[in-house]
C-alpha cells in the first residue's frame, strides 16, 4: 500500500522507474526496437508533461532548470540516444521527489500540534447547567446560550450571563494577566475560561467571530506573500545559456549532431536539481534537532538572510505566567511565614497567580502545609483552615471585605498583586509579574551579532508594560496596544528585508503569516500561530531560534557549495565531451558520479555550525533577573 501511495505521489519518478526496468528487460531480450519505442514513448510523455509545467511558469516570470532538462531529453532522442534520456527522467524526477520529500516531513511535523481552534459548543438545554447538547461551533445561532467550562476556551463571541468570571485574553490581546468581566460584559472567542463554569449568551455566529476573524487575516496575509524562488533555480538561465553554447560549438565544430547530445547530457541540471535539496533536507534535520521544525527548504534559506526581526511581548521575550518578584509583609509579620501560609492556601485555587505563589514557596525551600478545610471563591481568591489559622488569598476588594485594615500596594507596569488576610487581619500582599525569559536578553545580543540590522516589540499589551520589557533587553523600538492588522501593516513597512517575526498567541498569527518568516512558539502557544508560521519552536524557549538562523547560514554556505561543485564538474566534463571522446551513455552514467559528489558534500548540512543555542545562548537563573525580596 505504501508503495502505491508513493507511485501516486511521485507519477514521473515511478513512471520513470517502470520505463527503465522495461528497457532493460527488453534490451537483455534482444528486442531492441521494442526497447526503443518504449523509452521514447516515456521520455516523450515526460518532456510534454515538463514543458507544460515550464510554459506555465514562464508565463507567470518564472524560469527553473527544467528547460536544460527538456532540451537534454530532446536531444538524446533525436540522436538514439534513449537510454541516456531515461538516465535524465531518473534524475530530474528523483531530484523533484526528494525536495517535495522534505517540504512534505516538515508540513507533517507541523500540523502534529493539537488544533486549538474551538471546534464544538455546549448549548444548555432549557437553562440547565446540568442539561447541554454538543453542536459544531459553525451550527451556533446568535442568541443561544452556552455553557463555558473551566479552563474551556469560548468558542463564540458572547456576553457574559454569568454574575462574574475570569478570562485568559492573552492569546489574543497580549495582555499577560487575566481579566475580570461581569455580568453584560462581551467576552470574545479564543479566550480561555477561569477556574468557573460560565454562561455566555452569543452575539454572533463562528464565521463572525473574533478567532474566525484573525484566521480570515491570516488567510489573507498568506495569500498576499510573495514566494520565494528556488535557490537552484537562480543558476538556471546562465547554466543553461553556458551549456547550449558550448553544445552548440562541439555540433557546428564537428559537423555531428550527435556531439551537440553528448555535450548536454554531461549538462543536465542534475547536480543542482538534487545538492539543493539534500542540503536543505540536512538542515532541516539539524534544526529539528535544535528543538524547531521549519516547513521547507526555502523558509530555511530566508532564515539565513534574516536582516530585521520582530518579537511578540507575552509569552515570547517573557515567560507568558507571573512569577513571585517580591514579597510585602504587613507591620508584625514574617515574610517567609507570609509565603508559606498563601502558598499552602494556593494549593486549593486553579487562579493562574497561585502556580507562581506556589513555586515561589517551593524555591526558598518551604514545605507547604495541608489544609484541614479549603474553598475557593470564583474570581475573588481562597479561604484554607491551615493548623488553627484562617488564610484568604485574593483579590484587594475580596481581601478588605474580610481584613478592614487591608490597604493597597503600589505596583509598577506588568505587576500585579495577591492580597493575604491571616484570621481576619490584613497580612501583607505577594507581588507577581510576567518575568522576562532568562535567554531573551542573550538571544537579542546574539541576533545582533549575526547581522540582525533592526529589533523591535510588536504587542498588544499596554505600552507602559511593553516599554519595561525593553528597556531590560535593551530594545529601542516598542509598539504597543496593537491590533492583528496594525501588526501586520508594520511588518509589511518594516525594513531591511528579509523580516521575522517571533510570537505565540491567536493575536500573532496574521503577522506571523506575513513576515518573511515567522516563527510561532508552539510549546505553550496556540496552534493557529503554528499554522501560519513557517516555522514552530517545539522548545518553552527561545534559544532555538538564533540556533536555526545560524543552521540557515550554514545550510546555505553548503548548498552553494555543492552547486558550485556540480557546475565546475559539469562544465569541465562537458569540454572534454566536445571532443567526441564521452559517448552519450556513458557520459549519463559520468554524470552520476557528479550527483555522488554534490550529494556527498551536501550532507555536510547534517552536521551543522557548532550548536548555537547551547553556546552563543547562556540561559541564566531566574532570580539573576527577578528580585524575590521580603
């Protein structure tokens, strides 16, 4: 079966394949004529089948090497010459298949990500929470009402039925911290639902949606991207022009057509058809290696030229979850002992600060305590019975509600704070951030030193946030508070070319689709980013990305290399053939061995520059950037 699935996919080269093997039976048959008809039958389907493809792409501006290839069938057969003409079938064929090959296991490598897009919905049934059907997000009307479960994502845009409820927006807004919404509140789709069921009633139909409407952008910004041209594909006109030339002086020479044949078949664009390919193919595998699928060989290609980049805020220079910076005790009370009874509550709460608060008590080397009794409010905090003592963690309202003494804490851009009451007093508050990634720093300085012109900070997130992220990095050029489609026209305005761009959320994924590469955070990241980019970070990190431009470079010295070889070989025998001492044949099967050499050198790709994301990248400890003071 899988033989079958492979002949489909690859028709020239299996067609190829069959002809040859006929051939041969025939030929060792003794029935050479019959051996003749049914190469040049064959070679003669394949150049139609080439030449309409090349007619179509010189029509669109585009010349390749298939024009070389088809002059060279042409003239082995004008000349009898018919095994020789099978060997070019073999080779431009096997060429195509194996960078098809290539495209096609990377593209199967990205669509393994988990489809994120919200795909069914759950309708109540008569207003019972208890009682819901599930139907395709497509089938829901305007007006229905909808249960949300926690941590469900909303699959229709809707208003808040609910008295009160917590969303994750920063997939779609960058906004690093969950947002409150009340009752009469519109909440969109592609959030992600708090630690509460909830009831939403929609206002629009899936197509109409927020999350549709940034696929839509996405569609878009892909179709309007120019592609990209074949690196073989560049030598194509003057290894052509070169090739016919020197062919044609051995035929006028000579006076023997036949040397015209025997020049072009040690021509054939072979050696570029299949260095390219195989090089990219070990790039690749290189940068899988490094922890980043990228889609082609030509993603790889714009990566090694990478001149401008673009980065994402939350989620891709920082860590996408606040982390404990500082701990503020009240008058009178221990700031260790703080922690350790917020902690010990937060292990009863699913709220995205209690993962912090919990880790934090982890670090310093505190064992949290069980509690005999916990609950938890939906949105305002938890209340845990912890050895004789009542501890409330939450929100400041929440917190004064119960602690009348209870007093807010100044925070700056990006923080955000946990209240704490012990037996109904005040205790002090736990100040939390979304902290920087520990590497991005490293990487920013190591994108630098590689040529990288132009660094700059696209988010949706407040600029005030924006701006003390950069300032940390060492990043200039901040643009906050932007939509999707404001951070696509920047990316289209943003020069030198080629551009990257770098991010994450549902909110990343139009730009990603428009820059001239755009790479998605796929460890943590939604899977709509991953779908538009052209290539996805499979680490929670950021080093593989100064790894693959320096794979792409690499990759490309190689490529070139490997052509180069090919070309000088090709042209160097083909002098020699001008004489009439290589017979066509034979000249075919020469050929091969300059495949074998391109091909060697072209796996040189596989084992790559020295690993760049474990030495030009020095991941540093956390606390080295976060201050976790009492």
């Amino acid at each position: 079966m899988k033989l079958l699935a492979l002949a489909r996919r690859y028709p020239l080269l299996s067609g190829g394949l069959l002809a040859t093997a006929a051939v041969i039976v025939l030929e060792i048959a003794k029935m050479s004529d019959a051996a003749r008809w049914t190469a040049t039958i064959a070679v003669g389907a394949v150049i139609a089948w080439t030449a309409w493809g090349m007619l179509r792409d010189i029509l669109r501006g585009h010349y390749g090497l298939d024009i070389l290839a088809v002059v060279a069938m042409v003239a082995t057969l004008a000349v009898g010459e018919y095994i020789a003409a099978l060997v070019i079938v073999l080779m431009l064929s096997g060429g195509e298949a194996l960078e098809d090959y290539a495209q096609r296991r990377a593209a199967r490598d990205l669509t393994a990500l988990l489809d994120r897009s919200p795909q069914t919905a759950h309708v109540m049934v008569d207003g019972e929470e208890t009682q819901t059907r599930d139907v395709p997000v497509d089938e829901v009307e305007p007006g229905t009402v909808l249960l949300v479960r926690p941590a469900e994502i909303v699959p229709v845009d809707g208003t808040l039925l609910s008295a009160e409820a917590s969303f994750d927006e920063s997939s779609l807004t960058g906004e690093s911290v969950p947002v409150a919404r009340t009752t009469g509140d519109e909440v969109m789709s592609g959030a992600v639902n708090g630690s509460a069921a909830v009831r939403i009633r929609t206002v629009r139909r899936s197509a109409d949606s927020q999350y549709q409407q940034i696929v839509a952008l996405v569609h878009e910004a892909q179709q309007t991207k120019a592609p990209v041209v074949r690196l073989a594909d560049r030598f194509a006109v003057p290894f052509t022009i070169v090739s016919i030339t020197i062919a044609g002086i051995a035929w006028a020479v000579s006076g023997d057509p036949v040397r015209f044949a025997q020049v072009l078949v040690l021509a054939t664009p072979c050696p570029l058809l299949i260095a390219a390919p195989v090089a990219f193919l070990g790039g690749l595998s290189r940068t899988a290696k490094e922890g980043l699928v990228v889609k082609g060989g030509a993603v790889l290609e714009q990566l090694a030229r990478i001149r401008s980049v673009a980065f994402d805020k939350t989620g891709t220079l920082t860590q996408g979850r606040p982390v404990l910076v500082e701990v503020r005790p009240a008058v009178g009370v221990d700031a260790d002992e703080l922690l350790l009874l917020a902690a010990s509550a937060e292990q009863y709460s699913s709220h995205v600060l209690a993962q912090g608060i919990r880790r934090a008590a982890v670090e310093r080397g505190l064992t949290l305590a069980p509690a005999a009794h916990a609950e938890e409010i939906a949105t305002n905090g938890v209340t845990a019975h912890i050895d004789g003592r009542t501890v409330v963690v939450g929100k400041p309202a929440y917190i004064a509600a119960l602690a009348p003494d209870a007093t807010r804490t100044d925070l700056q851009a990006g923080q955000l704070a946990a209240y704490v009451a012990i037996d109904g007093r005040y205790a002090g508050a736990l100040v939390l951030a979304d902290a920087v990634r520990p590497e991005s720093a490293d990487v920013i300085a190591a994108l630098r030193a590689h040529g990288v012109e132009r660094i700059a900070i696209l988010t949706g997130d407040a600029d005030a946030t924006a701006s003390a992220v950069a300032a940390e990095l060492g990043v200039t050029e901040v643009h906050a508070e932007l939509l999707p489609a404001e951070k696509v026209a920047l990316a289209a305005e943003m020069a030198p070319r080629p551009m990257m761009m770098v991010g994450d959320g549902v909110n990343d994924a139009p730009v990603l689709a428009a820059a001239d590469v755009g790479i998605a955070m796929g460890a943590r990241g939604s899977t709509a980013a991953g779908e538009a980019a052209d290539a996805v970070v499979l680490k929670d990190s950021l080093a593989p990305v100064v790894g693959a431009a320096a794979i792409g470079r690499h990759t490309l010295r190689v490529a070139y290399t490997a052509i180069w070889i090919g070309i000088v070989l090709s042209v160097g025998l083909m002098l020699i053939a001008t004489t009439g001492v290589i017979p066509a044949v034979v000249g075919a099967f020469t050929q091969e061995l300059v495949d074998l050499a391109t091909i060697l050198y072209a796996l040189r790709a596989l084992t790559g520059p020295p690993t760049v994301s474990r030495s030009d990248v020095h991941p540093a400890s956390v606390e080295n950037r976060v201050n976790i003071a009492p």
